[in-house]
C-alpha cells in the first residue's frame, strides 16, 4: 500500500473516530464537522451544477434540443430566484415547485402502482412455486384488508398479521440492519472498506 | 548471412536460432554453421582479399570446432595438456572432405593423419600429443603444402618458416581475451564469446574413444594436430581487417562489451503464422467433448403460456381500466361508496394515542418535521392538513424543520414561516435533541439564523411530529431525538411505511402513529367542521385495490388454467 492509498484511508478512518466520538461525547465536536460536512457538500453541488453545464452546453452545440430545455429551465429557476431575492417577484420558485416538480414527482411515483401490478400479474407465468402462491396470497390478502369493508373479522385479522407477523419480520430486519451497520461502520474505520479508493475494499 | 534450414519445414532461419520461425520446430545444434559465429570482419575478409578464389577460408568451416559447430568437434588434449596448449580435433572425414593441402600434410609427420591412412595404422600406438613432440606448430611445413593464400600470406615472410599460421590466427583468435590486441578486447559478438569458447574446448571431458594413453583406436578415426599457443603479434594484415564505422552489424565498436543479439540485428523477413494443427489426441478429445456435450440433457424449455400483459391492446385497456377506478374514487358525485360512514366508527388506536399527545402539548411549541418530497405528497398531506388543523385548535404553535431540500417547499405549502433546513441526518438529529424539550435556547441549526425569540421557542418544543415515508428518517429520528427521552414522538407515515413504525410503537418509541389515508380520513371526519379531501382519495385508493385484486385473481387464474399437465 503506497502513500496515495494510506492517506485516503487515515483521513476516512480519522473522520470516521472524530465523528463517533462527536456523537457520543463531544457534541462541540460533531456540530463542528457537520459544518464541514455541510459546507463540503455544498461545494460539490457546484462542482456538479458546473459539471451539469459543461455537459450539456457541449451537447447543445452539437446540436441536442432535451439539453438546450435543460440548460432553459436551470437558467429560469435560478434567475426567479435571483429575482425573488431582489424582491422583484414574489414566490416564484414556490409557484415552479407546485407547478412543475410537484406533479411531476407524484406521476412519477404513480407509475410505480402499475409496473407493481403487471409484475404481480405475471408472477405466476414466471415461475409457479410455493413462494409465487405466498406472494399472491399475501397481496390480496393485504390489498383486501386495507379496504374500509364493514367486516370487523378482517380488521382483526389485518391487525393480527401486521401486530405479530410483520412486526416480528420487521424487528429481525432492523437488528440485521443495525449488526450490518456496526459491521460497516467498523470496516470502514480499520480501513477494511474503502469506498472511496479505487481499490474498495479487501475482499473480492 | 548464413541461415539454418528447418529439417521439418526446410524454413531458412537466421544463424544461431534454437527453434525455427516458421514452424516452431527445435533446430538441430549442430544446424548452426561455423559462419554465423565467425565476427562478421572476419567473413568481410574471407569473401574480400582472398588470393586464390578457389583455396578462400572456406576450408576453416571444415574444421568444426566445438561450441561453433557441430559435434564432432572434439578437444584431443589429456587435461594435463591444457593452456596454453590448445587442439583442434578435425573430424573423421573422408579425404575429400579435407582440403588437398591438409591431407597432403599427412605423410611428412605434421601430426595430420589423413583418414584412409589412419584407418590402415590400426593397432599401431596412436600418436597421442604427448608422445609426438615433433607436432610442434614451430615445425615448418613447405610452402607448397600450404594453399596459395596462406603461403601469399604476409607475415608468412620466409617460405622456410612458413608454420600453420593459418591455424594459428585461428586459435590465437580464440585465445584469452589478454593475448588479443586492445581494438579486440573491446569487440563482444554474441555467440562467439572467444573465453568461454577456449575453455570449454580444454574443459571438456575426453571421451574414451579418443587416445588418452596409447590412442590406438583412436588413430585410425581421428588426424589430430596440437598447437602450441604462443606469444604471438598480431599480424599487421590482421590489424586491416579491423572493422570501421561500417562494419558488419554483428559487431559493435563501444567503450564497454555490448551485447548483441544476431538474430534481431539480421533483417528479418515477416514470416507467416503457422496455422495450427491439432494433434491426433486432441482431435480425439475433442470428439470425445462434442460427443459428451451433444448427449447431455438440454434444459427443458421455458413453459411458454400466452401472456396477457403482453398484447400492447390489452396493457392498454388495464391502464385505461386503473385510471378509470382511480377517477371514480375522486369524482364522488358518480361513485359514492359511503366510505365517510365507515370511517366515522372512530379512530384506529394508534391515531387515538397521537390525539392524546396533541392535547399534551396544548399551547406548547410542537415541531413538526415534513421529511417527504412531493412524490408521496399526494398521501402525506392528506395526513399534514388534519393535524395541523388539530395543533392549531390546541393553539400550540408550530415549528417546521425538514432533512430534505425538496421538504421545505413541501412544508411551505402549510405554512406561513419558512422551515429549517437540517442536514446532517442523524449527526444533525443528535445535535438537535440535545436542546429540545430542555426550555434553554436552542442553538439554530447550519445555516439558520434564529433570533432570541426562535432559540427560546425551539428549546421549549414539547411534541415532535414527524411526516414521512423514508425508513431511513423514520429511524433516526425515533434512534436520535427518541432515545433522549426528553419529547414525545408522532409520527404520521404512508401505508407501505406502517409496518416499519408499529414495532416502535408497541415498544413505547412512538406515543402515536398515523397511517395512511384511513387515518387521515378518520381525523378529517371527526373534524366536522373541515371538508375531507383525504376520503375522496380513499375511496379512490378502494376503487383501484378492488380492480387490482380482481386483475391478480383474473390474470393468474388463467394461467393456471393454462397450466400444463
């Protein structure tokens, strides 16, 4: 391991103990790194907005119209946000969020209900195993219960399933994570995972 | 450029190459002619300033000295013998492989013994070089035994003094670099290292068939002739043989032995890739592998039943059909399914419990956290509207915080006062808990600039209602302002997001939990006085689960029909 590997990893393993002790003992500490960790990020939104424009200012010259209505729309929310600060309009960002990344974001997130319904409806054409009948039988049953039916044996039964079964499920999931982010974390601190090297970490 | 030829391709190869370019096949040792390794002056001069054409040094490449040429050179000297007498063995060949002169020797005692005499002296004690001290080099042999050019030679002065200078050019030629002239001593040909040479000509093992003692097997098979190395001058016809600026390219003039390599100093002709040929066992093998593979079972093919959600006609017509129910869960007027009724039996238990702590906090500052992007705010702000109204009845003022950018526009849309921006996940979580709850000012978070006013209003914040539907928030604000104990935590989640919040509930985390559109709709319904947009999207969300569970029943009962036997 050279020196351009070992730094890279004292640096990671040296901010890696500062924060855990921040975190545990030394709030002054963890306020003062976040500060970095804030104003770091902050940089590297630039780097990407400046990275953002190369890129596409590159295509716009060849000739690429998605990219020159990419460069449009950066160039109009960034001078109604200018405008807004100057008090020369009032709520113009607000007014392109509910307009524009709003609805967009939640059609979006509505195209997720169809694509589950064609690969539930497709499931058994698959594969046709005691799993495909216990995924069927979970997502009707789930689907059905969450229904407001007058039916008090299907709320109690909802309530049975998510009280005992999902919940036991979901403990054991969150104990995993926790032991897979102790893990992580203690990989990350002895230099046995290093992410942001190129080697990334020691096992193959 | 003398080549070797390929017994098995009869390929022409540069001089000194083990295995042949053409087809990889090894060369024989002994392919390797004396030529190649003579210094590539020494060629220059042999085709150059010969005399007599036709007595030129092609008879030096009978004498095939050993390391130089072929086997049959062999050193005739016992090891007593060794420098710095040296001797050349010359094969047994017939007479007319040897040059008249050379065999002509013979007879008059040089040492010389010409093959088809030696052969009818069998018996007779073999002249070993020991026992025929006569064979001095020293002893003069007569001009006319001598080829023309060697007798033309000129430091041969004296006919009367005429000795095998010839041979003797040879073997100083191969004596220790120290008895070679300055300009020698700096020459280094590949493949004619003259030290190594010389002493593995006097180092190799005699083989018993040669005379060790009486030599008399020998005799009749072997003419040698031993020749004393001597301090000798280099002869001034030698010394124009120097090599120039444009001598042959085997040679190098440099201030210290550089090595190079014949075969990449001569031109090289591109020879062609030989095409491969597979042996007799590989060819077997791999018929036995074809046999092998053609026998083995093939994975049976995919059961092939007609998708239904293939057919773009009929993904058409599910999506037309989705769309539909959702839109007659929104157009009430149309489709009333009387879900207000149903939600009107009351509260689920878990939106009970947050109810109760909105009254505990009646008149205190309550934060409420809008970590959620406007792709869920289609479910969550049907839970923010309900509980805002309800923090607003209790008359506790609010106080907004988000760990998302896109939140605070989110939260914007409720409020009246920017939220605050709190990065850091759970580093910042930790940082905050520290003053929440504590009635001390509350140090504003990076980037906020809080007034006396704010930092006393953060620090006496009793409730904490968190509206999200992302795990990873859900934890670590239950892990990080939860576990300090000082606030009580709501949380008000998406559906999908429920089962994650229930096991903190029930471990006393969470003193209430909202879920989902039912519970949404519940608190609008018992907010009478408010309108209730949350149950038009319920009833939307029922619409849409009906024909879904209809279209999973539908679709895989028919592929189970399907189903082959």
């Amino acid at each position: 391991m050279n020196w351009r590997q070992r730094v890279p990893l004292v640096v990671a393993g040296l901010a890696g103990l500062a924060s855990l002790i921040g975190l545990l003992f030394a709030p002054a500490l963890a306020h003062w790194l976040l500060g970095w960790v804030t104003f770091l990020a902050a940089v590297a939104l630039l780097l990407g907005i400046a990275n953002l424009l190369a890129v596409h200012g590159g295509r716009v010259v060849r000739g690429n119209v998605y990219s020159a209505v990419l460069l449009a729309g950066m160039a109009a929310v960034f001078g109604l946000a200018v405008t807004d600060a100057l008090g020369l309009t009032v709520g113009g960002v607000a007014a392109v969020f509910q307009a524009v990344q709003a609805p967009l974001e939640a059609a979006l997130a509505a195209l997720l209900a169809f694509l589950l319904v064609f690969a539930a409806m497709r499931r058994l054409r698959r594969r046709r195993d005691w799993n495909a009948y216990l995924f069927l039988f979970t997502v009707l049953f789930l689907l059905t219960a969450s229904l407001p039916l007058p039916a008090a044996w299907l709320e109690e039964a909802r309530a049975v399933v998510q009280g005992v079964v999902v919940t036991a499920g979901v403990r054991g999931l969150l104990i995993g994570i926790a032991l897979g982010t102790i893990t992580i974390s203690l990989r990350l601190l002895i230099g046995a995972e290093r992410p942001y090297s190129k080697q990334g970490s020691d096992q193959p | 450029m003398t080549t070797v030829i390929c017994p098995n391709c009869q390929k022409e190869n540069p001089a000194g190459s083990r295995f042949c370019n053409n087809c990889g096949a090894r060369l024989p040792a002994g392919g390797t002619t004396l030529a190649p390794d003579v210094p590539g002056w020494l060629q220059a001069a042999e085709q150059a300033d010969v005399p007599n054409e036709g007595d030129d040094l092609a008879w030096m490449e009978d004498l095939e000295l050993t390391g130089l040429g072929s086997p049959p050179v062999q050193p005739a000297l016992d090891s007593q013998s060794a420098p710095p007498v040296a001797a050349v063995v010359v094969s047994p060949a017939s007479p007319a492989d040897l040059p008249n002169w050379l065999v002509e020797l013979t007879p008059r005692g040089t040492g010389l013994a010409a093959p088809a005499e030696s052969s009818t002296t069998a018996g007779q004690p073999t002249p070993t070089p020991a026992a025929r001290p006569d064979t001095s080099p020293e002893q003069p042999l007569a001009a006319a035994d001598l080829p023309d050019w060697v007798a033309d030679l000129a430091p041969l002065e004296a006919a009367t003094t005429t000795s095998l200078a010839g041979v003797n050019f040879l073997l100083n030629a191969l004596t220790p670099a120290n008895d070679l002239p300055d300009w020698l001593t700096t020459l280094e040909v590949k493949g004619l290292d003259l030290d190594g040479v010389l002493a593995e000509v006097t180092a190799a093992p005699i083989p018993p068939a040669l005379p060790t003692g009486d030599g008399a097997k020998a005799a009749d098979q072997t003419a040698t002739m031993e020749v004393e190395t001597e301090e000798w001058e280099t002869p001034e016809w030698v010394q124009q043989l120097k090599p120039g600026a444009e001598a042959s390219p085997t040679i190098t003039v440099a201030e210290r032995p550089i090595d190079i390599e014949p075969v990449i100093v001569a031109p090289h002709e591109p020879t062609q890739r030989p095409s491969f040929r597979a042996t007799l066992e590989q060819e077997q093998q791999a018929a036995l592998l074809r046999r092998v593979a053609e026998a083995a079972e093939s994975p049976p093919a995919p059961e092939r039943i007609p998708s239904l959600a293939f057919s773009p006609r009929m993904r058409l017509v599910l999506g037309v059909l989705l769309l539909a129910a959702a839109g007659m869960g929104l157009w009430r007027p149309v489709a009333n399914l009387g879900l207000s009724g149903l939600t009107q039996s009351g509260r689920p238990p878990a939106a009970q419990a947050a109810q109760a702590a909105f009254l505990a906090a009646q008149g205190r500052p309550v934060l409420v956290a809008f970590d959620y992007t406007p792709a869920l705010a289609g479910e969550l702000d049907s839970l923010v509207e309900p509980v805002l109204a309800e923090l607003e009845t209790n008359s506790s003022p609010v106080v907004a915080i988000s760990q998302y950018a896109a939140g605070l526009p989110v939260a914007g849309r409720w409020l009246d006062t920017a939220a605050a921006f709190l990065p850091g996940e759970a580093v910042g979580l930790r940082a905050l808990a520290a003053c929440l709850g504590t009635g001390e000012p509350c140090a504003p978070p990076l980037g906020q600039v809080w007034d006396t006013e704010q930092q006393q209003l953060w620090g006496q914040v009793a409730l904490v209602v968190i509206f999200t539907g992302d795990r990873d928030s859900l934890v670590n604000w239950i892990e990080q302002v939860g576990a300090a104990g000082r606030v009580p935590l709501v949380m008000g989640v998406t559906q999908a997001l429920a089962p994650v919040a229930t096991p903190y509930l029930s471990s006393g985390r969470l003193v209430g939990l909202i879920e989902g559109l039912p519970a949404a709709t519940a608190f609008q319904e018992e907010q009478a006085a408010r309108s209730s947009p949350a149950a038009a999207i319920l009833e939307s969300q029922v619409w849409l689960n009906g024909l879904v569970i209809f279209l999973l029943l539908a679709s895989n009962f028919y592929y189970l029909m399907k189903r082959e036997p």
